[in-house]
C-alpha cells in the first residue's frame, strides 16, 4: 500500500497530536511536558524551575549558528526565565566542509550566547552522509523563578493579544539571504540587502521584546510565531490556553518590504514563518501599560485581537464580518524549498 508522503516543515497537527498523547510523564517533577503549543518544558528542582527548549535550524544557513542561539532564546524568554547554558549538535555535509566553515559556526555561536549570558556546555559535531548544507539542533536551558513562570495556557476570556514589530521578519531575511536571485527581478539591490538584514533590523529575537513586556504589566501567556506564521502561532495558543481567539488581520502589521517578498514567492505573510514578532496575552486592565513600554523603548507593537470564552479556536474579522480562520496546513515557506528540491 502506497503510503503518503510528508511534505517539508512541521508534522501535520492530526498526527503530531497523536505522538503527544503517547507521550507518558514518568517523573513528577515535569510541571510542563509536551503539549500542542508548548514550546518549553519545565523542571521543578527546587528553589527554581529549569525551563528547556529544543530546536533545530534547518531552512536557513547564512550565520546559522547566530540564528540558532536566537531561535532557542526567543522560546525561552516567552516562559520568562533566564537562558544560562546550551548544548549544539552540528551536522555538517559532506565534501563541503572545511576548517574554516566549522570555525566561522563556533564563533557567531559564541558571539551570539555571550550577548546573552549563555554558557555552551557541551554539543556534537561531525560531517554528516547525506545533507547538502549545514544543520544545527540545539537545547538551551534557562532558570525561572516559580511565581514568574508563564505558559500560553494561562491566557483567559478578555485578554488583549498584543503583537510587537510585525510579520514575517524571519521569512523575509530567510528569503533574501538564500534566494537572492529569485528576488532581483521584483527588488532593487538595495531592498534585498536591506531584507537580508531583517535578521538583525528588526532583528528575529524577541527577548528584549519579552523583558519589557514583562516589566510593564500583567502578561498571562507569550508566544512566539516560527513555523506557521501568525496564524499557526496563534492556532497553537488557542489549543494551549482551550480558548477562542478573535483577531482582526488587518490590524496586523507587515512591513512593505516583507509584503514584496511574499507576492514574489506567492506566500501568504500571516502564515509563513515569522520569528521576530512576539505575540502576547495581557490582562485588559495592563495592555495599554504594555504598549506604553514599548513605545518607550522603541519597540512597535499593536493590538491585533482578545481572548474570548469559548471552544479552542480562532475567528477572523475582515470588513466587519466574523468568519472562521482555518489552521495552516503547513508553513508557507514549505512551498519555495519544494520548488528548488
């Protein structure tokens, strides 16, 4: 019998699900295991919690091992902990690797975890039969102070759902770095170098985003949008928190030049992959605090929906009509590495 195969990106929800209901919690002190829109686990060790966070960095390859640490860290401060050590494994592929590409990883990623106050503290690495480029898979692990931990099952009915920069800012520099020519008849040179460098301006990292959010008000759950976009972001915390959530897209801000990029591969920008924005729920009574905090340390953010009672899902509002939002089925980026497959 001919069996369907998987396209490229995440698992199907039907069945990552079923592999998570597999999932047997054997020790006690896992408070948070895994789950649908639980990107971190947490340890109860005493005095602190120990939150970890796993994931591998497989579209994109340009200063891969700077992404990696960005990537890990941007989970880890939705729980708002602390990040403190991380183990890397990376795979390199054959008859492409020299001393020099294995050098210039190592150093964007002790670059990137010194700017974060980040041990590496162990890790493999080997050239690997059977890829084309390089592949990195990293476990960072942060502390949390008990009171402090957040999860997105903790947004509830009238929160405000807040989003900082826009979307899809990891898209668009993924894109313009390892698709450069497909860009150069839609974009002059100077956009392209300027949405390769999306990855540091806006900047795919959130952890500011989360520590000032945090410091401003009553934050109930954060999230941070990578495959699926915003709206497998936001799919995935209406699962975790068991709420309807309501959002308007238009209120949603995507940047022109992340527009451009988009209708040049034919991607839908709230559902491609979108690193850099940070999505939060905030008590009603705190969202305009929240914003404030933003606003001060120049950091753009805008309300984009609420929390509502209601079965888990999500509802869209376009030209005052309410309609059901359907899941993605898969990151639209999917499609462009498909394309060159």
């Amino acid at each position: 019998m001919t069996q369907n195969i998987l396209p490229v990106g995440k698992l199907p929800m039907e069945l990552l699900a079923r592999l998570l209901n597999q999932a047997e919690i054997r020790d006690e002190r896992v408070l948070v295991g895994p789950g649908i829109g639980m990107d971190c686990a947490v340890l109860d060790l005493g005095e602190k919690l120990l939150v970890l966070k796993s994931d591998p960095i497989t579209f994109a390859t340009d200063e891969i091992g700077w992404y990696a640490v960005q990537i890990n860290a941007n989970d880890l401060a939705t729980t708002g902990a602390t990040p403190r050590w991380m183990m890397v494994t990376v795979l390199l592929p054959e008859g492409k690797t020299d001393e020099a590409l294995i050098l210039e990883i190592n150093a964007q990623l002790q670059e990137a975890c010194a700017e974060l106050g980040i041990t590496v503290i162990g890790g493999h690495t080997e050239v690997t039969y059977g890829i084309d480029r390089p592949i990195l898979a990293s476990t960072l692990i942060g502390e949390v102070e008990r009171e402090k931990l957040i999860t997105p099952r903790g947004a509830a009915p009238g929160d405000h759902l807040l989003l900082t920069k826009g979307v899809p800012i990891e898209a668009t520099a993924i894109l313009a770095r390892e698709f450069p020519e497909r860009l150069a008849g839609v974009l002059s040179a100077e956009e392209i170098e300027e949405a390769a460098n999306f990855l540091h301006n806006p900047g795919i990292g959130v952890t500011r985003d989360a520590h000032v959010a945090l410091s401003a008000g009553k934050v109930t759950a954060m999230h941070d949008p990578t495959e699926g976009g915003l709206a497998g972001a936001l799919w995935e915390l209406a699962d975790a928190c068991g709420h309807a959530i309501l959002v308007e897209p238009d209120s949603v801000h995507i940047p022109e030049l992340s527009a451009k990029v988009c209708r040049a591969f034919d991607l839908d920008p709230l559902a491609t992959i979108a690193s850099g924005a940070l999505l939060l729920a905030v008590r009603a009574e705190d969202a305009e605090a929240v914003r404030i905090a933003f606003q001060e340390n120049d950091i753009p953010c805008t309300q984009i929906g609420v929390i509502e009672a209601g079965e888990a899902g999500l509802w869209q509002i376009v030209n005052g009509e309410r309609s059901f939002w359907p899941r993605p089925a898969r990151d639209e980026i999917g499609k462009v590495y498909e394309d060159v497959a």
